[in-house]
C-alpha cells in the first residue's frame, strides 16, 4: 500500500548531514512505497534538485519565527498544501521546520512526525517548543540524540535511524590515488596529512586539533592539517579565531584553511588520517562514515556520536574532546605505524559499508511509517 506523505523543510541548501540525509530520502521515497511532495520554507538550489527527481515541490516563504503574521500565513500554506496532496502523514525535518508543520498538520487533522538531526540541550527553545507541538513521534539520528531528546516533555514516541552516507562517492576505487590528488590540490608530497571536515564552529574542536598539531610537530615536522568546510552562520567569527591560533601557534605554512568544498572525497582521500574532535553536542558524524568508507584512519571524540560508529581500537581511534594531548597521541600513534594505521584503515571499512543511503531510506521509511500509523 503506497502513502502520501507531505515533507517540510525549513533549508534549501545542502550545509551538512542533514540535508544530504533528506535528499537520500527523498530519491528513494517512491521506491519505497511514498508519494511524497516536498515544502520547502526558502529558496534555494536544493529545490530544483527534488524536482529534477520527479518529486513535487513547492517554496512557501516562512520569513523569520519573529514575525507572527508570516508565521500564520506560512502555517496555513503549508495545511493547504497537505490537503490538496491528500496526504496521509506529515514528515517535519528538523525542529524548526515542526513548528510550521506540526500545527499545519493538525489543523488539515493528518498525524506528524519530526526529525531531529541534532542533539537537543534542555535549555535549547526550538526543539523544546517542537516537542511540544502536535506529533505521533521523533525519529532522532543517534542514541546520543535520543537520549537527550527523552529528557524534553511531553515524552514522545521516539525512534533511532542512524544516517546514511554516499558510500559510491567515497569508495577509493573511484578516486585518484592520495599521491595524485595531493599533487592536484595543492598539498604536501611528503609527510603526513590531517584531514578535518566540518562546518566551522566551536562545537566542532578545530582549535583543539590546532593545539595537538603544534604537539605533533616537535616530532615529526612534516605533518601538514588541512581544513575543509565553510563557516557557520551563526559564529561568523570563529575562522578569524581558527586563524589567528594557527598564528599563534606558527603554524601557518603548515595550514591549510581551505573553506566549503563541494569534491570532499578528493579531499579526504588525500588526507594521511581524518580527524573529528568534536563535543557531546555532535549527534552522529557522517565525515566519520565517509573517512572510514575511504580506509582512512579515524580519529573522533569519546563524547557524542561518534563514539556509536567507532570501536576504539579496532576501526578507529576515540580521545576525550577537549584534550590536545591525548589528541596529538592518538595521531602520533596513527601516522608513526603504518600497521596500525593499515589495521584500522581495513577495519573501518568494513564498518562503514552497514551505514550506506539505501539502509538509511529504507529504515527511516519504516520508522516513520509506523508512527504515522501507515505500516
């Protein structure tokens, strides 16, 4: 039996795990037994890319959660929209995007579910107030997120789908060699390089991989870091940060700060090891993934996400977020035995292969379903 499900959501450009997830989703509704029409609650390239899908789609201008009357107007859009699809269920992506949906839901009398990418802080007002709204359940991306989503009230339904990744596009098969790409990108020929790959904001610990690297240095002066990813927009201010330590530290000709890239598997192929010293607020970490499906080394915090994708020791490497030195050892370790770094390399992709797009869709489908009640 095929459904009708109508999907919100609040972006329209790919910025990280999320919207790659939704797209995965989507490419893979119809086959998974969804009719789905899509809202989005801005423009953006991301529109087209769903049409040019076959999917149906429509840009309902949301404006700003502070103006009440674009509010009200963007909400009974959206209810328009899911009468005239005749939609069975409503998926909201995001906390943000439930707030238009979970009243429009209500008011067209269809059930909602909400996903929640993140990892919600009992102090966080938008997912506390998305909770609060009408919804059959939470689809959350990690344990992690789970388990902080359970402290929120009321307490929902709550289901786990961990993400999925392109594991085509970061197959080492289909990349040039580290060596060629190096050469091509512009990085060192010789020597070890890190790789992290994040949007740039403090929850993410650049800075603290900045400091291991200055630690790493006093014994092996040809370890190279590059940074790939773009700034967040709500800390504009934190690459001139991240700048002014690589400074500080004398580490600029041995930086490379090279911003949003959209070729991330040439990039992370040419990198020696990947790193993702991020905080507790990191819900799953689909870099981590992509590292691992490539055969690199990874090296990821002990508190969040990651900690659910990585055996330490086995796959991959787990340190204390916060901790350059611990940092700099498991790097040091890594990059000064090629056994180890081999051992961990094979072992991660065999452990990334269970987090492809088709499990992800096909999970996630079967979650929502069933708490929509379309099962």
């Amino acid at each position: 039996m095929r459904s009708t499900v109508v999907a919100v959501m609040p972006l329209a450009v790919q910025m990280g795990g999320a919207e790659l997830n939704f797209r995965q989703f989507a490419q893979r509704a119809s086959a998974n037994g969804i009719d789905l029409v899509v809202v989005f609650l801005e423009c953006g390239p991301m529109v087209s890319e769903i049409e040019a899908m076959g999917l149906a789609a429509e840009v309902i201008d949301a404006g700003r959660l502070r103006h009440p009357a674009k509010y009200i107007t963007a909400v009974a859009a959206i209810r328009n929209v899911i009468m005239r699809a005749g939609a069975d269920g409503v998926i909201s992506w995001m906390a943000k995007a439930h707030l238009y949906a979970g009243p429009a839901a209500a008011l067209a009398r269809v059930p909602a579910v909400w996903s929640q990418s993140g990892v919600p802080q009992t102090n966080e007002i938008l997912s506390s107030v998305a909770n609060k709204l009408p919804s059959k359940g939470v689809i959350c991306c990690s344990h992690q997120a789970m388990q902080a989503q359970s402290a929120l009230r009321p307490l929902r339904p709550i289901r786990v789908v961990y993400p999925g990744a392109d594991l085509e596009r970061f197959d080492p098969e289909h990349l040039a060699s580290p060596a060629e790409l190096r050469q091509e990108l512009g990085l060192p020929a010789h020597g070890a390089v890190i790789g992290v790959f994040c949007r740039l904001q403090s929850s993410k610990g650049v800075e603290v991989l900045i400091d291991a690297l200055a630690l790493v240095r006093r014994a092996n002066d040809s370890v190279h870091l590059v940074v790939v990813g773009g700034q967040h927009a709500g800390e504009r201010g934190h690459l001139a940060e991240l700048v002014g330590r690589v400074d500080a530290q004398g580490l600029s000709a041995h930086v490379s700060m090279v911003g949003h890239q959209t070729d991330v598997p040439r990039w992370m192929n040419a990198t020696s090891v990947v790193c993702m010293p991020s905080d507790a607020t990191e819900s799953f970490g689909i870099a981590v993934v992509e590292a691992m499906s490539l055969g690199k080394p990874t090296i990821a915090s002990l508190e969040g996400g990651p900690n659910e994708i990585i055996t330490d020791g086995l796959d991959g490497l787990l340190v204390p977020f916060g901790d350059p030195v611990a940092l700099a050892g498991a790097i040091t370790a890594v990059i000064s035995d090629e056994r180890l770094g081999a051992a961990l390399g094979e072992a991660a992709r065999l452990r990334a292969a269970g987090f492809g797009a088709d499990a992800f869709a096909s999970n996630f489908t079967e979650n929502l379903l069933e708490l929509l009640d379309l099962a």
